[in-house]
C-alpha cells in the first residue's frame, strides 16, 4: 500500500509540475478547447463543437509550428499511461452514452487506428 502512495505523490507532484509550467500555456488553452467541444457534443450542439475542433486544430498547428509541445504531448506527460487508459476508457463509456451504439462504434474505430498509427 505504501507503495502506491509513493506512486500516487509522484503522479500528483508531476500533475502540479506540468500545470504550473508556463512553457504549456498555449497546449492548456488546446485541451481546454478539447474539453469544452465535449461538452458542446453531449449537449448535442454539433457545429458548435465542430468548430471548437477546428479552432482545436489551429492550436495545435500552431505549436508543431513553433517546435513546442503539442496539446497530445502535454496531455501524455500528465499522466502514467495506465491512467491515459483508464481515461480513454472513460471517454468511451461517455460516447456509449451519449451516443449510443451507432456513435460510438465510429469512435472505437478511430481510438484502435489512433492507438496503432500514432504510438
């Protein structure tokens, strides 16, 4: 048990870390941008969250541009990748619910092609 204490203060001190550095300001903004097309999604304002995504996008370029870390590599330093799993998961359980099986069947195709091409 006190092992995985010790794992959990490593993973919030480097939640703290990673939060408070400014060199992620704008991958922040991104995942915020991310998080709020969620929302726009499950409240079923479709090209709201379109263009939050695309918006998203822009973002994104932007620091590929820069040579900075990208939205994907500040959200993959927070955390171990069992807990990048266990919050996939999560995401998948919200598409089952909010879309049902005709939504999220396109949705668990695209996080296998994802998890094959771009790990």
């Amino acid at each position: 048990m006190s092992k995985l204490l010790e794992r959990l203060k490593l993973i919030w001190a480097n939640l703290k870390t990673k939060f408070s550095d400014s060199r992620y300001n704008v991958a922040k903004i991104g995942a915020l941008l991310l998080i709020a097309a969620l929302v726009l999604t499950w409240l079923g304002l479709t090209w709201w969250a379109l263009g939050v995504l695309i918006a998203t996008g822009f973002v994104d370029l932007y620091l590929v541009l820069k040579k900075k870390d990208t939205i994907s590599n500040w959200i993959h330093d927070l955390f171990p990748r069992a807990i990048d799993a266990i919050i996939m998961v999560g995401l998948l359980i919200f598409t089952w619910f909010v879309f049902g099986p005709t939504g999220f069947v396109p949705v668990l195709i695209g996080v296998i092609i994802g998890h094959i091409l771009w790990h």
